[in-house]
C-alpha cells in the first residue's frame, strides 16, 4: 500500500509527527511516497518530524507537494534546516491560524542527544549558505501568524522561481518577506515569470510600506501584482 495524502485532524496530545532513529528507518519509504500532508487541531504538535541518532539525515518527505498546517498553536517551526533537501518537490506551503509560529524555515533545536556528526555538518553546510531553493514552490500562504518574524532564519531567502501565488494575511510583526527575485542583466529585480498576484489584507498598506524584501526596488516592481483581501 502506497500513502500519498495524509490528513490528521483534531489531536490533542500528538507532539512529534514523526520520529526517526535508526530502528525506524523502515517507515522512511512510506514517508517518501506521501504527496499531501494537512494538519489540523493539533496544539500541542511541537514539530513535523525528530531526527535521533542517525547518521546522514533521513531523505523523507522527498515526493510531498502539499503541505498544509492550521490551527496547530503550539508549534513555533515548520521546517528545519536539516531535512530541507528533502523539501525540493513542494508546490504549496499554507500555514494559518498558528498562533505561536515564528518562522517557517529554521534552524532545529537539536538537544545534546540527537546532535550526532552527520546532522552538525547538515545544518554546518546550510547555515552557511543564504539561499535556500524550492524550484516547484507555486503557492505560499501565511495567515494570522501573529508571532511570525521571518520566513526564513537568519539571513536567508527562499529561491522559488516558479511562485504564482503570495498570500500574506494578519503577519503583523513580519518585518521582511525572504522571497528572492529575478535578477535582470543590469542587477535589478523582475517578477517571477508565473506570478500572479500577492494578496494582502486591506487595511494593512502602512505594513507593506515598511516591509523589507531581499532587493530595495522589489516592492516597486511588485505593486502591478498587488491585491487586497477584505479579511
């Protein structure tokens, strides 16, 4: 039997979705197979999945496009740095309702235990780099986060070329949208070819004007795809 959508609805003590030690790696080809992940009610769900005692971090999650997490309150991390490669088939992010979520990409509170060699030298190699690449990524939603700070940790940005949908709804202390641009030949920014709109709620145009994007003339050339929601 292949599990290709998962929905998990009104659970009340789950914590950890999924723990991975080198006595479960019998369970990773069954991850691997799932392309619809939805969250829902589950506050005291801390993160998605823990890493123990495992050597090269697990590839799960690799085939998952759909990632859906609402009304999760207690979880303050969506996806940590050591299991992002694994993240590259991804075509929808849409996180809401999460009153405690802080950032979307981050690095991963990893206790003394589970900080074996293979995983310091992941998040070594990723945390240096400040671009992290999602080449399917066409809709990324974040409603009413009202703790939210940064998509992406540190100084990082999100490379998602193909973006068609930007939906960024009641984020009121999201300082700076880590959406990398296109860059022209002259360094400029220009519009990820198949956007279509970036949807933000009507009454929060002082917040547009004092979010940061990676490139100072971003804004300017997002404005055509500017809409406003009545939420």
């Amino acid at each position: 039997m292949e599990l290709t959508s998962c929905t998990i609805y009104d659970c009340q003590d789950i914590e950890c979705l999924f723990h991975l030690n080198s006595s479960s790696s019998s369970c990773y080809p069954l991850l691997d197979k799932l392309e619809i992940l939805r969250l829902c009610f589950m506050p005291s769900l801390q993160v998605l999945v823990s890493v123990e005692g495992v050597a090269t971090p697990p590839q799960v999650f690799s085939n998952l496009k759909n990632l859906s997490i609402r009304h999760c309150s207690g979880i303050r991390k969506l996806l940590t740095l050591e299991l992002l490669q694994a993240h590259q088939n991804l075509q929808k992010i849409e996180v809401s309702d999460c009153e405690k979520m802080e950032e979307i990409i981050a690095s991963s509170d990893l206790d003394a235990s589970s900080q074996v060699k293979g995983i310091e030298k992941m998040e070594e190699i990723i945390a240096s780099s400040d671009k992290f690449i999602f080449p399917k990524l066409r809709e990324l939603k974040l409603i009413k986060l009202p703790q939210l700070k940064s998509i992406c940790s540190g100084k990082g940005v999100m490379v998602c070329d193909s973006i068609e949908d930007i939906q960024i709804i009641r984020c009121p202390e999201l300082k700076r949208i880590t959406v990398q641009l296109p860059l022209l030949d002259n360094g400029q920014p220009s519009p990820p070819p198949c956007l279509r709109e970036i949807l933000i709620q009507k009454d929060s145009k002082e917040w547009w004007e004092s979010v940061k994007w990676d490139h100072p003339s971003a804004k300017k050339v997002l404005q055509p795809f500017l809409k406003y929601s009545i939420w």
